[in-house]
C-alpha cells in the first residue's frame, strides 16, 4: 500500500494514546462535550495534532511531551465555546467590532478552561499565547518587558499558519508548500 510500516504503527498508536486521553477529560466540562461535537473543531484539531506531532519528532520529543502537547493541539481553540456562533463560524475579518472583540478574548478562556482540566501551567501559558507571534503580529499584544513567548505557543501557532495556507492553497489551486515560504 505505500505506507512504511513503522509510520503506521506510529499512526496506530497516537490515534489510541489520543482517544485514552481525550476519553479521559471529556466527561469534565461542558465546553469539551460541545467542542468534540462540532466537526470542525475536530478536522483542525487532528490537523493541528499531525502537523505538530511532525514537529515534535524532529527534535525527539516522546511519552508525556508528545502526548501532552499535542492534545493541547487539539484543545488550544477550546475557548471558542464560550463565543457566540458567529465568532465560532466566521473569519476573523468578517466580524463585527463587537464580535472581535469576542474573538479576542478566545485565547483567555481557552486558557482557563484547560487550568481548570489540570494541564500543565506551560500548556495552560501556550494557550493563552497561541496567537501572538514572535514578529509582532497576532494578539494579545506582548509589551517590552513581558516574558517570552511561550515556544509552544509558537509551534501551535505555525501549526495553525500552515493549515490556514494549505486550506487557502486548495482553494485557489496554489502550491501551499511554496506559498508558506513566501
């Protein structure tokens, strides 16, 4: 079939590690139930999830590293529950100021929500930050003398640019790979 074996059992076994997981803090909160029942929180969660298991191999991140961050890859959005339809179902640059400010304040509540699940206060931290990007952009805004950028923040936040280029790419038939180099 093309598929190398041990990518498959990898595959296999994240797949089942990921269900264990999310089996386990499901039943917790209202906003899990609800995000795990809309089909597009789930298609850009596994997406974030592969795309960020990619880059936890390249530098070797294995057990608890790579599970717990990529299931925070999967719920960084969780926040957006709490947000009105709208905001959940709309582009950013289609909402009203109203609604953007809504928007805004995703972050924060995915934040609390995760505390509240018990994840890790670095997970908790990347969350909070995940659209905030090194060159300036994004949100919150950091200002000077604020701590780091949480870094895997940043890699949820690549993550996310590069599913948002590919998705973009299928739409207008584009290369996404040449296209995200730009």
């Amino acid at each position: 079939n093309g598929v190398d074996e041990k990518i498959l059992k990898t595959a296999q076994n994240f797949v089942q590690q990921s269900e264990k997981l999310i089996e386990e803090v499901v039943s917790k909160t209202q906003e899990l139930k609800s995000f795990l029942n809309d089909v597009a929180n789930i298609h850009k969660g596994a997406a974030l999830c592969l795309m960020s298991g990619l880059f936890l191999n390249c530098i070797k991140a294995t057990g608890d590293v790579y599970n717990e961050v990529t299931l925070l890859c999967f719920f960084h959005d969780i926040g957006m529950m709490k947000c009105s339809e709208n905001v959940r179902k709309l582009k950013p640059e289609l909402l009203s100021k109203e609604e953007l400010d809504e928007y805004y304040i995703h972050p924060k509540l995915s934040a609390q929500i995760l505390a509240e699940l018990n994840f890790k206060p670095a997970l908790v931290e990347a969350a909070s930050q995940h659209h905030i990007r090194r060159d300036g952009s994004g949100f919150p805004k950091l200002s000077r003398g604020d701590v780091l950028l949480n870094p895997i923040a940043e890699l949820i936040g690549m993550c996310e640019d590069f599913i948002t280029t590919i998705g973009e790419c299928e739409r207008e038939g584009l290369n996404p790979i040449i296209e995200f180099r730009k």
